[in-house]
C-alpha cells in the first residue's frame, strides 16, 4: 500500500469536496481505520481509497454538528476564516488563528 504523510494537520479547517460540511480535525489516521461495513456502506463510484489518510472532524452542516471521518482525496483548506462551532471545538482547542485551531495546552499531557 502506498504510504504517505497527511496533507492536513490537528487543528486545521477543512471542508468537504462534494457534501456541503465543513469542520476541524481532531485526528488522522493514516490509512483507512474504520470497519468495512461503514466503508461499503459508501456507493462504489464515490467510495475513497484505503491507502490514503482519514481525517477525523468536529463537522457541521447549516443543520447540525455531528463527527466525521473523512479521506484525504475529498477533502480542502476552508479559507473562509470563520470558526466552526461544533460544540467540542473548545473541549480540544483553543482559539482559531490563520484557518488553524490551537491545540488547547489542557490536552498535551
């Protein structure tokens, strides 16, 4: 499998290519980690490859928050500037600066 460096980092604003969600990540994988079931469950035309990064995202919509977890190949900067408001944002992070979230100095233990 080819092997690679993430693209995106912790802390970085993201948003999807094709589904209207955007978020922060809270943590990468580097290759697919999830069960296969969830990755079946994705249509085969649309569905990523396993030998790449998923992201890990507080994500929101213009109805909800939710987790995701997203491949490297359908994702992108977000440099809109506006912060995300999923509510467990400031359980990680601290304040958004440049389209990237601190890490809050409680999590590095």
């Amino acid at each position: 499998m080819l092997r690679r460096d993430a693209r995106y980092k912790i802390g970085q604003v993201v948003k999807h290519k094709i589904h209207p969600f955007r978020g922060v990540i809270f943590d990468v994988d580097p290759e697919f980690a999830n069960t296969e079931e969830w990755w079946l469950s994705i249509p085969e035309e649309v569905r990523p490859r396993k030998d790449q990064p998923f992201y890990h995202l507080f994500a929101e919509n213009e109805t909800s928050y939710y987790i995701a977890y997203v491949s490297e190949q359908n994702l992108l900067p977000d440099f809109s500037g506006e912060p995300v408001e999923h509510p467990e944002v400031f359980d990680y992070f601290e304040e958004l600066e440049d389209g990237q979230y601190r890490i809050s100095t409680e999590q590095c233990h």
